[in-house]
C-alpha cells in the first residue's frame, strides 16, 4: 500500500536495462505497480459514477 501515490508524484524513470543499478531496477518496479494500482483505481471510480449516473437518470425518466 506504501507508495500508491508514487506515480503521481514522481516521473516515470528511464527504462531500465541490463546495466540499470539495482535501485533504479527496484524503483522501475515501484513506480510501474503504482501506476497500475492508480489506473485501476480511475478505472473503477469512473465506471462507479457513470453507473450511479445512469441509474438517476433512469430514475428520473
């Protein structure tokens, strides 16, 4: 759950290759997962609203 916030926060590194330091392998690693931890997030904040949307406007008609 630590660093969730990282690829928001921080830019996207260089890709990494075979001469890539250790850390820069480890924070490659960090900042991917959080991007997918983010992107997964947004994906189901906004299928949420739309469906809650939906369902008042249906209400509605």
């Amino acid at each position: 759950v630590l660093d969730q916030d990282l690829a928001i926060l921080e830019e996207k590194s260089a890709t990494i290759t075979d001469s890539s330091s250790n850390e820069e392998k480890v924070y490659y690693k960090a900042w991917e997962k959080s991007n997918r931890l983010y992107l997964m997030f947004m994906r189901m904040t906004v299928t949420d609203s739309i469906k809650t949307a939906k369902d008042v406007c249906a209400e509605r008609a």
